[in-house]
C-alpha cells in the first residue's frame, strides 16, 4: 500500500480552490468485463462495519469500482477513520479520496474533513478535484464550522483490460435551487472529457426544491405527500440532468427509474421517498436488468447503515 497523506492540503486558505486528491494505488485485481459500479452516499461512513457487510454480498459484491458521497477522513463522528482508506484497503482497491472541507474544533484546529471518494479494482491514474459554485445558503449555515476548502467533484481514468475508462463522482448541495444545482453541475461537466468510455455517479440531491429550512423541509414533505411521482421522478424539475446529457451521459440503463434512493427510516413508505442518487454512462453499455437499488442494511433485521440506498449497475463493453 502507497503512503497516504495525514492531511489534505491546499495551496490557499480559504474558501477558494478545492483541495488536492489522495491517491493510493493497489495491483490491478485483473478485474473484467463487465464491471459492477456501485453507488453510496455513506453518511460519513459511520457504519463502516455494516457497509463492508453490504458489499460483501449480493447484488453489491464483486464491485468494480465504487463511488462513495459523504466519505470522512479523521472526523470525530467516525472516531477519527478515513474511511476511503479503511474500505478500500478491506475490498483490497485502488482509491482516489477527494476532500470537500475542513472541518474545524472550537479552539480553531482541523479536526477531519468532508469529501467524496472512489475506489477501483484497477489503479487510477490522472485523478483530479473539480471545483464547483458554492451554494449561499449552505455557506450562511456551514462556514463558521468549516476552515478551508469547497464543493468539488473527482475524476479519474482506470485502465479495465486494456480499456481506458472515465470515473466520476460528484455530491451537490440540498441547501440550493435546482438552478444552483444546475451550475454545480455545468461546472463539474466542462471538466469532464467530452468522449470515450466514461460512467458517472453521485448524490445530486435532485430533491426539485430548496432544503435551506426546517419550514422548507416540512413544506417539500407535505409536497411528497400529494405528489410522490415528482420526488421519484425529478427530470422535468432539475436542469442539471441536461448538463448530464450534454457530455453525452445517459442515465437510462444504469438507473432503476422511479424509485426512490433516500429515507430517513424503514418506516417511511417507499413512495414518500425521493430519488437523489444517480448513476449514468457513455461509450458503456448497463447490462440489461443489472441496474438496482439496493436498501442499504446487511439484512433484512440490521439498521441501516446509511440514509441513502445502494445504487448499483453492470457495464459492458
């Protein structure tokens, strides 16, 4: 295993430029087509436990390449894991983790940071941070908690059986419009290659509104009562789907279309639940009925491990 940083570092402080990637790279695990992609937005990675256990069994084992959102690094809700690092060296994979921000004690030091992550069953060459607008809102809640840093996306190229191929993981802000939504996206997209193979995922937080309060929140509720296909099917109501397409991504196949990824509890009933997470493709083709939406507990009786599902999907050349 390759050394890992002790602390991502930024040539500026501030809430200016992203930070830059951490990179280990592991031997190729000869992995061949097609691959299995898998998507989660892991809550910080929490439970790191249950969501090894998760991936240890089907639909989700065998991963190619794996995605994660919301991935910590030396947070004091994880008891100070990296969790990108703890995973990957678990699945034995390659892994590019991609701080967001720093998150910073009361006496002003770092204490741990937020950030995306992916891992592949090849090494990753030419990863890179893509810096995305800051939402308002969310920096009017966020800033006096965070030290340096900014919404940034990653993108990498593996090499599967002689086939180089894009990967791509981004997370966008609920606290914003879908307008806003939307420049997260044309800004993450203008770095994204316009051609060859590519697959792309993340939580886009397609909610179709903006969460930027609590009334906000309860009033989207009351919304997903009445109207439970908007939340499920949010296309028409997010433009950055259109950003998506226009590098040539498609996001039929590779999702299960109409059904929601996001809950707060098993309780909740499935059509109260909304689609945020998404996976989509180019030059690749989704494996005909491979696409899934996975609950993310290791049994039918285990807690969940995170208040997003598993999104996962086959590709073939």
């Amino acid at each position: 295993m390759g050394s890992v940083a002790a602390e991502p570092k930024s040539e500026q402080p501030g809430l200016d430029r992203p930070f830059d990637p951490i990179v280990v790279n592991r031997a190729s695990r000869g992995a061949r087509w097609p691959l299995r992609v898998v998507l989660l937005n892991a809550r910080g990675g929490v439970r790191l436990g249950g969501i090894a256990r998760c991936l240890s069994r089907y639909p989700l084992n065998r991963a190619s390449i794996i995605l994660l959102c919301e991935s910590d690094w030396g947070t004091i809700r994880t008891g100070g894991l990296e969790i990108a690092a703890e995973l990957a060296a678990l699945l034995n994979m390659s892994f590019a983790y991609g701080p967001e921000f720093a998150i910073r004690s009361k006496r002003g030091e770092t204490c741990g940071f937020l950030g995306n992550a992916m891992l592949s069953a090849e090494p990753l060459e030419d990863v890179r941070a893509v810096a995305m607008p800051i939402a308002e809102r969310w920096m009017r809640r966020y800033a006096r908690k965070l030290q340096t840093g900014r919404p940034s996306g990653l993108i990498a190229r593996a090499n599967f059986g002689g086939d180089m191929l894009t990967i791509g993981v981004a997370h966008l802000s609920s606290r914003c419009s879908p307008a806003e939504r939307e420049r997260q996206m044309a800004a993450y997209m203008a770095a994204f290659p316009p051609d060859g193979p590519a697959v792309f995922g993340g939580d886009l937080n397609t909610t179709t509104t903006e969460l930027g309060s609590l009334s906000a929140i309860a009033l989207t509720a009351m919304h997903i009562a009445v109207n439970p296909v908007r939340y499920r099917s949010p296309q028409p109501y997010e433009p950055l789907f259109e950003r998506i397409a226009e590098r040539g991504l498609e996001i039929h196949g590779a999702n299960v279309m109409g059904r929601p990824t996001f809950t707060f509890s098993r309780l909740i009933p499935t059509r109260m639940r909304p689609k945020l997470d998404w996976l989509a493709t180019r030059g690749v083709k989704p494996v005909r009925r491979s696409a899934a939406v996975v609950p993310a507990r290791p049994s039918m009786f285990s807690p969940r491990v995170s208040d997003h599902d598993f999104v996962v999907v086959d590709i073939d050349r």
